[in-house]
C-alpha cells in the first residue's frame, strides 16, 4: 500500500461493536477487571488487557502501533510530549555512569534536556556534528549506550547522513535515534536507512492543528516493550483525548505535507531573490550544501526553512514584528504560519557561543510554512522585509 493509503486507513478498523468509523475516545483512568483473578493475571501479564491509562489505552495504543505502521517500525509507545518521548528513550538505554553522543543542532529543548538534565543522573552528553563521520566515530566512547540526531534539524535544516550514520552506529553495537519530527514519515522513514529508534514530536505535523503536545517512539518490539516498562513507571503518558485528535489530524498528513512542501520551496525562492536577504536555508534550494544528501534521502524537502536577514538581529526584530499575517509563535507544523527567532526563542537555552557553533546566526528567522495562500505570505513578508 502507498503510505498515503497507510495514512488514512493504517491501523484503524471501524469500531467492532458499533461500526463507528473514527476510533472511539476511550476517555477513562481505570478500567474494571472481571475478577480479583483476572485482575491479577493482567498485572502478571499473563493475559492481554487494559488496567489503567497510564499504563496503556486503546485510544492512545491505535495511535502508537499507526506510527509505528508509517515509519516502517514494528511497535511505537506514544508520550504526552516529544520531549518527554526523548527523556524515556535517554533512561530506557543508559545509567548513571554512561554516555550519549548527539548532534549539536537540534531542537533547543532537547538541547537542554541533554545538556543540564541527563548530568543530574549521571549520564554524559558529547555534542558533536553527526553529519561529519570522523567527528562522530571520535565521540564515540566504550560506556555510549545511544547515538542521538535530528534531520532536517531544528532550526537550520541542516540535513544528516542518516544511512552513514546508521553504518557508524552499527559497527559499534550502539542504537541510533533519529528525530524525525521535521520531515515526518511522509517524506523520510529513518528505519528504511538503518536508524533502531525514531522520536516525534507529535505537536507538529502529526497533529497538523497547534491543538496538542504529543510525543511518539518507534523501535523494534523489545525495545519498545522495555520503554513501555519503564515509561509506566516515569508516568509521562499521553491523554486519550490528545491521542485521538493527533489519530484525526493524521488523516490528512500527506496533503498538509504537500502543500507545505510546495509553498515552502516557493517562499524560499522568493527569499533567496530578496536584496536584504543575506541566506536563506532551505534544503530544497541547490544552494543548501544538504541538498543533494536530503533529495536522496528525503521523497521532498518539508515545510521548515530560515533566513539571514541583512541587518542581523534588530532588521530579525522588524521582521516578526511586521508581520501580519505569519503568527509570531514557536512550534510548528500547524496549518498557521508560524515565525520566531530561535536565539532568542526555541533556542534560547544556547550560549552565544554554542549558537555560534552550530551556525544559528544573531538575525536567524525561522519560518514553519503553513496552508494560506503562499502569495499572501509572500505579500506578508514582502511588505514586513520593506520595513527594514
Ligand atoms: N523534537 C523537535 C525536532 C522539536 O522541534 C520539538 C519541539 C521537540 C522535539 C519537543 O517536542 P514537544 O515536547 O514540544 O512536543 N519544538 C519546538 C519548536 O521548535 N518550537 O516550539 C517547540
């Protein structure tokens, strides 16, 4: 089947008892056991069934095994945010005492996360740029339990290599985990490439709508097994409610996709054109030194990209303060237009130097391109860049 048949239909059958087509909110904390003893048999796992919904439910369970479906995957276990997806993966691999190698460029939570989190609980972090091969074998210690990377990363759409990195990963016995919240398994399935683990954030394009925060992993069985165990203990379950409205917005992913894609490479276009436009990064331009790397790896080049403006950061001020029809918010991959500053926005939680180090310029715009009409939002930007 084409994934945009899988899209719609994957995983959902219309509700055995009822017929009901949309899958049912199984809006519910506890569920009741037939007996003391099945009680117990369902606790020993002895037998299939539902306890409680931190531990599992049929709303949020349909939601797991449909991405896991999409992304090639044999089991997923959904979160009640992307982070919180990433957190578990972290603690279900390693303990005090080992180690994490991970890109640099990635989403600025995250960044944090690994940076001043995981060191509380003893787990090491090396940032180092996954793209670079040799830079990455040399990170690599004998205590690293987990190999960590974002493509297109968040917020310069720097595109890895994940088959190379895969390879790498591989040689060492070590899992890699690609956060694929950017392209979504519409445009790239990282496990097809090689990559163990696949996060998403499920706020994004999965949900489509900015009505949410979800998170999804996908793995093989074992793994997930192991992170279902562990995330019961953690406790950072989804709600049956945001796992159906992601189930809902899901249906319509590839035609966001495509419409995003196609407007963002117009938007891109228009921007790399502009006299105060010092660069634009968009993998889809032939300029974007990830280009032939993402047309190869990626079926087309998503809806996120970012501009240099001349003039740095206050001419990035006037930029989002012009604005009228882009919204100045973080977050992404609703039908809004989304613009925001990362240095001072999603990436904030970077020092200077280490904006600097992965190329997050001082006037950094990024823009997550919504379903308007793109004239419109280039009339927007047209007018809000004659502002400078
Ligand atoms: N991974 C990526 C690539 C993300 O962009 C985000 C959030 C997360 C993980 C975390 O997901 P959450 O816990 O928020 O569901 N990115 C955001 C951004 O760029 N603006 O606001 C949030």
């Amino acid at each position: 089947m084409h994934i945009e048949s899988k899209i719609v239909h994957g995983g959902q059958h219309p509700d055995k008892e009822t017929g009901a087509l949309a899958p049912p909110i199984y809006q519910t904390s506890t569920f009741a056991f037939r007996s003391a003893e099945h009680g117990a048999r369902l606790f020993k796992q002895e037998e299939k069934g539902y306890i409680y919904t931190r531990l599992s439910n049929p709303t949020i369970d349909l939601l797991g095994s449909k991405i896991a479906l999409l992304e090639s995957a044999e089991a997923g276990v959904v979160f009640a945010s992307g982070l919180a997806a990433i957190f578990n993966v972290v603690v279900t691999l390693t303990k005090a005492g080992e180690h994490v190698v991970s890109d640099n460029t990635i989403y600025g939570g995250t960044y944090a996360l690994f940076k001043s989190i995981l060191p509380k609980i003893g787990i090491e972090v090396t940032f180092c740029n996954t793209a670079d091969a040799d830079q990455l074998v040399s990170c690599i210690k004998d205590n690293t339990r987990l190999i960590f990377t974002e493509t297109p990363a968040n917020p310069t759409l720097k595109i890895v290599d994940i088959a190379r990195c895969s390879e790498i990963a591989r040689a060492k016995n070590i899992p890699l985990c690609v956060d694929n919240t950017f392209a979504t398994p519409y445009l790239q399935r990282p496990v097809e490439l090689g990559a163990d683990i696949v996060v998403h954030s499920a706020t994004k394009y999965f949900s489509g709508h900015g009505d949410i925060i979800g998170g999804v992993v996908v793995g093989k069985k074992d793994f997930a097994h192991q992170l279902w165990e562990d995330a019961k203990e953690i406790g950072a379950c989804s709600s049956p409610f945001n796992a159906w409205l992601v189930l809902r917005g899901l249906k319509t992913l590839a035609v966001r996709m495509d419409r995003h894609c196609e407007s963002a490479m117009k938007i891109a276009e228009y921007l790399a054109k502009h006299d105060k436009v010092e660069k634009v990064y968009y993998p889809g331009l032939t300029s974007h030194p990830g280009y032939e790397l993402a047309k190869k790896q990626m079926s087309d080049f998503g809806g996120m990209l970012g501009f240099d403006v001349k003039g740095g950061k206050e001419a990035g001020k006037t930029i989002m303060n012009s604005v009228k029809l882009c919204i100045l918010a973080v977050s992404l991959g609703d039908v809004d237009t989304l613009i925001e500053h990362p240095a001072s926005m999603t990436h904030s939680t970077y020092s200077d130097e280490e904006l600097r180090g992965c190329g997050i310029n001082p006037g950094y715009v990024r823009i997550s391109v919504g379903l308007e009409h793109v004239d419109d939002l280039i009339a927007d930007l047209d007018q809000a860049l004659s502002k400078i």
